[in-house]
C-alpha cells in the first residue's frame, strides 16, 4: 500500500470514528435515552436534558481538538506536516 494510500486510510478512518462518537452523543443520548437519562441528575438538571442540550455540543468540541491533535500526529509520521 502507497504512503497516500495508507494516510487516507487512517485520515478516513479517524473522522469515522469522531462522527460515530458525535452521533451516539446527540443522537443515542440526547433523543434515543433521553428518558433513562433523565433519572440522574447532574448539576441539579436532569442528565437526558443536559446531553440535549449541552453535552453533545461539549462532544463535538472535544472531538474537534481530539481530531485536530490526531491529525497532527498522523501528519507528522507520514511526513506532510507543516
């Protein structure tokens, strides 16, 4: 497998992975267990509530900087960093 080859593979698969996590955040907690969730409170809020409403936005951030870490790295071992 060419070098290229094998860094898209990795690239592909890294952003597959952070979409997977974002959709069971928002999606699987934030609509789908809701209801479950809520029995536990966090903060005083219900936690189904806070994953609707806010967890799933601190998802997404940490995966931004998660993927943006990961990249680098992954830049730097095939050699296309900047």
């Amino acid at each position: 497998m060419s070098d290229h080859a094998s860094y898209w593979k990795a690239n592909v698969r890294l952003m597959i992975i952070c979409l997977v996590i974002w959709f069971a955040v928002s999606f699987g907690c934030g609509i789908l267990l809701f209801e479950p969730l809520n029995a536990i409170k966090l903060g005083g809020y219900k936690l189904g509530f806070w994953f609707a409403s806010q967890g799933s936005i601190y998802t997404f951030l940490f995966l931004i900087f998660f993927y943006a870490a990961r990249m680098n790295k992954l830049d730097a071992e095939h050699g296309v960093n900047e």
